[in-house]
C-alpha cells in the first residue's frame, strides 16, 4: 500500500509545506477517528482537477468500521461523490445526503475540508457505520461535539494546532481519559477513566463543575506547589499544553488542546492517561541502568589494578621470556579494560565499537618498537557492536595488530591498517601490514604461537566467525581477515582457512 508522500508526490501539486501539514493532520486523526466513531479517508485532488486520490486512512477504535477494504491509492474521479466535490469546490463541510450501503451495511458520510493559510489542500470523508446506531450517551455526545468542533477547526485552517509537541505517540488517547472544559475552564464533562486518574491522584469528589487548572492544582504537595503554581493557567484550555501532574504516588500526563470553531474560543478538550505504572518501570530501568554501568566502571578499575600489578612483577623479572609473557598479559587485560570502561559510559549494552578499537590500536602503537614506532591506523567503520561481540573482538584485534607490529613491520618500519566492512549481515575486520610476510612453513594449524589461539578461539568459538591468514596479493606482508556474522544474524562453529 502506498504511502500518503508516495502519492501526494506522484499525483498532486502540493507543495513541501503542504504536505508537512497533511503529515501533522494524519498523526492527530486517531483521536478525530475515535471520536467521530468513524473512519477517516484523506482525498487529495490530483494535478489535472480530474478527481481525488485517497492518500491516507484511519480506522476507529471505538466504534465498528465502514470500510473494509483498504482505499490509499485508489482513485474517484470527479462528478462520482458529489459531497467530496461540494466540500472541495466550496471550502465547506457537507452532511447532506442519505446513507450510503456498502456490503449491507448503511454509511453516513461527510465530507470535511482541510485548509492551510487559507486554500484547500484536499478533503476527509467520515464514515460513519449506521448499523449499531442507537440512543448515544452523554459520553458519545461529547465524543461527537468535540470532533465537531476539532472538524470545524480541520476546515478553518486552525488545527492541527502551532506549538503541539513532536512526538505524539507518547501522548494520551481519547480511550485513556477524556475531559471537556468550558470557555471558563470548567469541567462540563469527565469520562469515566479521567474520574479514575483523578481519584489516584487524590481527589474525592467529582470533577464535574470543577474548575480543571484549580482543582489539579490543590492536588499537588505543599513542597510542589511553589514550582507548579502554573498549573491552573496551564489546564486552562487557552493554549496546547502538555504536562505532568505527580502526587500520591500516582502520575497522570495531561494534553489540553483548545476548541476554537468559527475563530470563537468555546472551550477545551483533555485527554489524560494514568502512567504511574509506567514511570514506575521507567525509574526501575534506569535505575538497572545505573548499576549496570556502576559494575562496568568496577570492573575497568579491577582490571586496571590487575594490570598494575602484572606490570610491576614484569619488571622484577629478569629473564626476557617472563618479562614479555607478563607484559603481553598486561596489554590482554588492558584491552578487556578498554571495553568495560567503554560501556560504563553507555546507556545501553552497545559501544562505538570506532573508539574501542582506536584505543586499543594507540595501546599496541605504545608498545612498538621505539626506533620504528609504528602507528595502526583505521580504516572504515565497526558501528554500534553489543558487549559480547566488542570484548572478543577488541581482544583478536589487539592480538592480531601486536603481531603485525613486532614480527611483520618490525624495526624496518611499515604500514600496518585496520580495515572494517559492516554489510549484508556480516562484518569482515581485516588486518594487514607491508612487512616481511610469512615463514615459507607457515601452517596456521600446527602454529603453536599463544596470541594464535587465543585469537583461534575467540573467532570460531566466541564469534562463529571464519578467520583466515595469508599474504597480501599486492605483495610482501601478512594479510588476516576475520568473517563474522553481523549482530542479529545466527552464529554457527567457526572455521580457519589460508587465503
């Protein structure tokens, strides 16, 4: 199915401004669905005036549907449904007619304008489906005056509203609590839902004939009275506001969108919603957050203290074999120190994989010969790597780069390069140096080098990666490529081959 920019761009004329508006029109008309108890189909009127295309659609969520069938992308030229034209043509909102049937089941349709700086983009049909019609509620009639009123402001070019907040989705639906205000900010109506968040928060009466902005701010605790003393004039209706109201425990997040039909101030709609459980469980998460990184920042300083004390021995040693052995332990738990020290600043299990492995090519840079000092240097992009990937591969990294420093480039100096390539679910990590190359009776097999097969081990058991080790085909040096999966794709038992 088309989206409403595939089709505003393939069939109309509207402009970028235009389209930015029918985009804010669409992410508000859930709650114009929902209380309209209709479905919403937005027409737009194509390049040659021959009709409209239907370029986007809403089903509600409080009433049976009328339209089965999807209808973005299709296509009613002109003269078909004379209440689409009407309201096209004359700029106003058509109600007359009689119900249209549609699978045996009566439609009452309207047709509702949409203007923006005073022209007319195209129109919404409501389609309201008749056959469960009864005597309505009072909580059905306001639904209906109220989406009266918002379509009244559809066709008058004043809604959707200036300073609503972006993101929308985190904001409460009609279903959630829904209150309506007079001129006066005097409650005419209060679902039973909106009762119920009030009652949490500590009211004991009814809001009904309650001043909003007055009753709401009585609620709030001495100590938060001083800092919200704009709470009445925020849950007024004069304005769109979007706040919180915290007390008793219990968090209810408000939404007051004022109802200006006919340029004439006449009230206010507020939907709320009940989130303490959810905020609950937001302060939980980041609270498990917090601990998480507090034990990857204890961690870091453990193995950095390790560390310390691998190199202090090393230099009490005298025999040159023990002193290297400890000081490559050393670099070892150096390099798992640099991954936890990575993700205690996170605030997730993932890390700019990019930075972890700078830091561990200047560490092996640090500890290369003094004469040639070789500098390891990056090339492409690792991206986002969760914790379980990044220590294992910082490790095979630091390994493989410390290899190609002291016996590839060695004291003849060179060119040693990490080069990352993260596409079609893998990520290939090669390293290669111009140096010396391999022995001529190199066998990764029976290589009995320690640095081998830890990076053996951590490629084909860690990983379910495939490493391999070669010369380079430009010419001398020693070429290793490890081939992984890309996070999110399966792992399976590793493997080793010469390239």
């Amino acid at each position: 199915m088309p989206s409403l920019d595939d089709v505003v761009r393939q069939y109309t004329e509207l402009a970028e401004l235009d389209r930015e508006w029918l985009h804010r029109l669409v992410a508000e008309w859930q709650m114009l669905a929902d209380l309209s108890f209709a479905d919403l189909v937005l027409w737009v009127p194509d390049r040659e005036g021959l009709g409209f295309w239907a370029c986007a659609q809403m089903r509600p969520t409080t009433g049976p549907t009328a339209h089965l069938d999807d209808l973005v992308g299709s296509f009613v030229p002109r003269g078909r449904r004379q209440l689409l034209d009407t309201a096209y043509d004359d700029g106003r909102i058509c109600r007359e007619g009689d119900p249209e049937w549609r699978d045996e089941v009566p439609v009452r349709i309207e047709s509702i304008p949409v203007r923006r700086s005073g022209r007319v983009l195209g129109v919404i049909t409501r389609n309201t489906n008749l056959l469960s019609v009864r005597t309505p509620s009072r909580l059905e009639l306001t639904y209906l005056k109220t989406a009266a009123d918002l379509a009244q402001m559809i066709s008058e070019g004043g809604f959707p509203l200036p300073g609503e907040p972006a993101d929308l989705d985190a904001a409460p639906r009609v279903g959630d609590g829904l209150v309506r205000l007079d001129v006066d900010g005097v409650v005419t109506y209060a679902s039973p839902n909106a009762q119920s968040a009030y009652r949490r928060l500590g009211l004991t009466g009814d809001l009904l004939g309650c001043h909003l902005g007055t009753i709401t701010a009585g609620l709030l605790p001495p100590s938060r009275r001083p800092v919200d003393e704009a709470i009445p004039v925020l849950i007024s209706g004069r304005a769109p506001r979007q706040t919180e109201v915290e007390n008793n425990g219990a968090v209810v997040t408000m939404r007051v969108i004022p109802l200006v039909p006919n340029a004439t101030q006449v009230g206010a709609l507020v939907l709320l919603r009940d989130v303490t459980d959810l905020r609950r469980r937001e302060r939980e998460l980041l609270t498990k957050d917090a601990t998480i990184r507090e034990i990857h920042h204890r961690v870091k300083n453990n193995l950095q203290t390790v560390a310390a004390l691998l190199r202090l021995q090393a230099r009490r040693i005298g025999a040159a074999g023990g002193r290297e052995a400890l000081e490559e332990a050393v670099r070892r738990v150096g390099t798992i120190a640099i991954v936890h020290e990575t993700l205690s600043t996170a605030f997730e299990e993932r890390v700019e994989f990019d930075e972890v492995a700078d830091r561990v090519l200047a560490m092996v840079a640090e500890v290369s010969i003094p004469e040639t000092r070789v500098a390891p240097r990056r090339v492409g992009s690792f991206g986002l790597l969760g914790a379980e990937t990044a220590t294992p591969l910082a490790m095979v990294i630091t390994e493989v780069a410390q290899n190609a420093v002291q016996h590839g480039v060695g004291r003849r100096g060179g060119r040693v390069e990490v080069i990352a390539d993260r596409s079609a679910g893998r990520l290939r990590v090669v390293v290669e140096d111009d140096g010396r190359g391999l022995p001529a009776d190199f066998d990764v097999e029976r290589s009995g080098q320690l640095g081998l097969q830890i990076v053996r081990t951590l490629v084909e058991s860690e990983l379910g990666g495939v490493l391999s080790i070669g010369g380079r085909e430009e010419g001398s040096g020693t070429r290793v490529v490890v081939d992984l999966p890309d996070e999110g794709q399966p792992r399976g038992r590793g493997r080793h081959a010469h390239l």
